[in-house]
C-alpha cells in the first residue's frame, strides 16, 4: 500500500454537471463554446432520447454500441466520426458508448490506429475535437476516466488504452437517466461501480487521497443499491448510485483495478456475460481470497456495505456473497451459461491480465485463479 507521501497524479474532467434534470445542460454548454457540428455515440435505445440532451446545430447520431464492445463495432464507429466531421463527440450511454466515443476522439481523422495506441500513454495529442460523456447507468464511472477497453475477437482479449488526451471536457451525471435501467442490470453494475472502489481500496497501490474516494463509494452502494433494486423511480438511491459510480471512475485512474476486474473479464470476452454481473459474480470470492493480505481495509468494506463479519476469510465470502444475492444477481457460473470444460482457459486468460494482478494485494496463482472459477461455478 502507498503511503501519504507517496506521489499520485489526480485527473477529473473540466467540467462536471452532477444532478437528477441537468442533462440539458450539455447543449447548452456546447452552445456557448460554439459546437454546430455534434457526433453522438449510443446504443439504440438511448439514441431514441438524445432530445433531453438539448444538443443544437448539425447532430449525427451512431446508435449501434455493443455490449463489451470489439475492434469492428469501434471500426463502424470510425467510420461514423470521419462522416461527421463533429466538433463535439458525445458518449451517451453505458461504458460501452463511453469507452468508443473516448477512442472515437483521438483515432477518429488521425493517423494512429488502434493497435499503435493500446497500452498507457501512446496516443498522440493535441485531441482534434471536444469530448462529452454523459452515463444512462450507474457502474462503470467511464465519463471520469483516462481509460477505454474494446475485446480483439481475434484473441478474446481486452485491448486497454489509457491516455489525458481521453478525458472529457465535461461530464453530465444525471441520474434521471437511470430511472429506466432495470432492476437486474441495475443490481449488478451497482456492484460494478462498487468493485472499482474495493478493488482500488485494497489495491497495492492504494493511496489515501483516493481512499477517500473508494470508502464512500463502496458506502454508498451499501446504502442505496438495494433501494434503486426495489424502486427504480427512487431520485435519492438513484443519486447515491450515480454518485457511487463517478467515484470510482475517479479511482480507476491513478490505483485502478485488481483481481476482481481480472477474472471477471473472461466472462464479458469469451462468454459474453454483462461486464457487471461478470464482476458481481466475481466479487465475493476474490474479497475473500483478499483478506489474509488486507484484513483492516477488507472490514472496513463490509461496515461500509452494512454488513457484520468475524473477520475471517468464510465470514468475509459468506456476507459478500449474501450482499449480492439478495440483489437477485446470478452467483453461479453455470447459471449465466459458462460451460465447466472452459474454465481452464478462462484461468488462462485471466491469468495473463497482469496490468490488473499486479495491483491485487495478494498474489493469484493461476491455480488459485481456476479455483476460485471451480468454486463459483
């Protein structure tokens, strides 16, 4: 773990507009900068409400973001950009939509491609056009970020691009937007937003200025998440949720992701699963695997989430496991459709994401990695 003195660079996007009705506000904002030309990114359903963005001038819209987007549905988004010719990219959606309109920003009309920009720091700047982010969930916390993810169907990979050229001009967080996310979907990227704050909190380079940060995240998801579940139309919980999730966007910059994440992604690559139910089901287990190595950290989590524990490692799993199953998340591997005669290459695959295990406070084996899938299968 880091100490106070230890050096940490903190990036947040220019402007952030947080609150239930501000989503107008974007058009607004890209008004008065002088923006008439405006590229929307979406999935389909999100595109048919862009109006509540206020968005005026020339507005194009791409609406065929992907769950766990790959390199050709970011190709067709490409495609759209360079039609464009927007001044203003707007990423409006979940991670998916938010994650292709940070690559669409700096690919888009450059000569880079994608494969020469994955890995930190690579992307050539100054950006040629705005960048907006506006989430309709509230999990991945991506419209805080410097990070973007796309999977290689090549090698079922996620390619990972880091980069300040990929961070917004301005962030809208209006949990209005989340009023129609359904319970399930809700349960478990509430979760998601959760683990980035657990996962960057006992993360062996966790720091105290983004502790801060990842307590009250996972807080608040204790507090709110089962009430949002319960009452989609609940304005405060859906606040809470929202708040929790750009608070781990704020952590996944300079801690980022551990084992969690790691394993997790597999499930999204080779199976399809939705990347929050992947790390719900996740979730438990690799806490509990976590807690030899972190134990004050590990309690302070399950107080946070409201929940009591002796402190040992069954405790810790059993509460974390029940915290996520009266969500009503599917905890079992062959409940979302993962056959058991893959789990050896999910342990494979899982085992090669180093830029996330190397952050985990306890070293997983691959062995303890394709245990950990035995057990929640």
């Amino acid at each position: 773990m880091a100490s106070l003195d230890s050096p940490i660079t903190i990036v947040r996007p220019h402007l952030i507009e947080f609150g239930v009705g501000t989503a107008g506000k974007l058009g607004k904002w890209a008004d008065e900068k002088g923006y008439r030309r405006t590229l929307v990114i979406s999935d389909a359903f999100n595109a048919s409400r862009i109006d509540v963005l206020e968005l005026k001038g020339e507005v194009a819209v791409f609406a065929e973001v992907t769950p766990e987007p790959d390199t050709a549905n970011l190709e067709k988004v490409l495609a759209a950009a360079n039609a464009a010719h927007a001044e203003l990219i707007v990423g409006f959606g979940g991670g998916s939509a938010m994650d292709l309109a940070k690559l669409a920003a700096v690919l888009a009309g450059s000569a880079q491609t994608l494969h020469e920009v994955v890995g930190p720091n690579k992307v050539h700047g100054p950006r040629k056009v705005a960048l907006a982010q506006v989430p309709t969930t509230s999990g991945t916390g991506s419209e805080a970020g410097i990070r973007a993810l796309v999977t290689d169907p090549a090698t079922m990979a996620k390619l990972a691009v880091e980069s300040l050229h990929m961070l917004a001009d301005i962030a809208v967080i209006d949990p209005a937007l989340t009023f129609s996310v359904p319970a399930r979907t809700t349960a478990a990227t509430g979760v998601d937003a959760m683990a980035h704050c657990v996962e960057a909190f006992t993360n062996r380079k966790a720091h105290p200025m983004v502790d801060i940060y990842a307590i009250e995240g996972t807080r608040l998801v204790g507090k709110y998440l089962a009430r949002a579940v319960k009452d989609g139309n609940d304005a405060e919980a859906r606040a809470g949720l929202s708040l929790a999730s750009l608070y781990g966007g704020f952590c996944l910059g300079p801690v980022n992701t551990a084992g969690g994440h790691a394993l997790a992604y597999p499930l999204g690559t080779r199976w399809h699963v939705a990347h929050g139910a992947a790390n719900a089901l996740i979730f438990p287990h690799v806490l509990a695997f976590n807690t030899p190595s972190a134990p004050e950290k590990t309690k302070a989590v399950m107080e946070a989430l409201g929940r009591e524990t002796s402190g040992n490692v069954t405790s810790v799993f059993d509460a974390a496991y029940a915290f996520c199953g009266e969500l009503g998340i599917e905890m079992k591997l062959s409940g979302l459709g993962v056959p058991e005669t893959d789990l050896d290459a999910m342990a494979d695959d899982a085992f090669a994401i180093r830029r996330l295990l190397d952050n985990n406070p306890r070293d997983l084996s691959r062995a303890d990695i394709r245990a950990i899938y035995a057990a929640a299968f």
